[in-house]
C-alpha cells in the first residue's frame, strides 16, 4: 500500500505534537520535582531549629540528665556552630570580638557585633542561617575535665551530627559524641 503525501505530512505532525507534549510534561514534571526537595529541605531547617530549641530548653533545666541526640539538616549543610555567651563574655559597646576566634566566620562576628544574639549557625557553601536556642555552654570532653568554650563548630558528615547534651539545672551543656560512643573535640 502506498502512502499518500497528505498521509505522511499528517503522521510527522502527530510525532512532534506529541514530542511537545512530552516535552512540556518534561518541563513541569522537573520543576514540580525541584519545588518539592526545596519544600523538604526548607522543612528539616524548620524541624532542626524546633527540635534544637525544645530539646535543649528542656534538657537545660533537668539536673543531672544526659542524652545524645542526633540532628537532621539538609545534606549540603556542613557544619554548625554554636556559640555560649556567657563564656564569650562580650559587651558591644565596649569590646570588640577577637578575630583569631571568627577568623573563618566573618559574617557571624558582624551579626554578634552589631546586637544579634543567634548562638547556633548553620552552614552550607556560601550560605549560613542563623537562630537562638536560649542559653546554652559548649564544651569539651567534660570526662577530661574541659573547660567551657565560647565558640565551638561540629562537621556535620551527610547533613548529621551526634550532640551529647545534659542539664545542669540552669544551662544546657553540649558537645559532640563520635560513633563510639566517646566525646570528639570540636573544633576551636
């Protein structure tokens, strides 16, 4: 049987009409895809700044109590920072912070130095987000008699770290804990 020229003009505009359709499916389908990771990733940020402030207000005020939890962040975070401000013991209006301790966190000196009291910041490539936990005092390993420190920053590995909180009745006290169950010294 041979096909009529009509025929065939008529069967090429069918295949494209349907490469557009399924391009244009295409399209939305990856951009809907997008719009939902960005929506989970925006709901770990709002579920770890919730779980931080509940978990460490709560553990703060219990005496004697001790836990290690493990946060969640989007995995592109790479580390976090927690800063304790009755250690850093800083008066902006007559201090300035020392810049051997922010040296690798300019913009986190400059939001302390111009009033903001975030104590824990996250971070990502060139991104960082900040929020108040309510007050907390970071430490070494307390079994090695450590003294507290007022800026401390943990290596998240796959958006996770281990933080072994207690409570000491008016302040909640963190450090890290490895996979072994031992402190791992943060970094200065």
């Amino acid at each position: 049987m041979i096909m009529k020229k009509a025929q065939i003009q008529g069967q090429v505009f069918i295949y494209i009409l349907i490469l557009v359709i399924a391009g244009i499916i295409f399209i939305f389908g990856f951009n809907a895809l997008q719009a939902f990771t960005k929506d989970i990733e925006t709901s770990k940020l709002i579920k770890f700044e919730k779980d931080a402030d509940r978990i460490f207000t709560k553990v703060g005020t219990e005496y004697g109590s001790r836990e290690t939890y493990t946060f969640s962040l989007p995995s592109d975070y790479t580390e976090i920072c927690i800063i304790d401000f009755d250690e850093l013991n800083y008066d902006p209006n007559f201090d300035s912070l020392p810049n051997e301790l922010f040296e690798d966190y300019p913009i986190m000196k400059s939001m302390i130095e111009n009033g903001i009291r975030d104590n824990i910041f996250i971070y990502k490539e060139i991104y960082m987000k900040s929020f108040n936990i309510g007050k907390v005092q970071t430490i070494d390993c307390p079994a090695q008699g450590s003294s507290p420190r007022n800026l401390t920053c943990y290596t998240l590995f796959n958006g996770q770290v281990n933080l072994r909180i207690q409570g000491v009745g008016n302040v909640a006290q963190v450090f890290e804990e490895g996979p072994d169950g031992n402190c791992v010294l943060a970094l200065p």
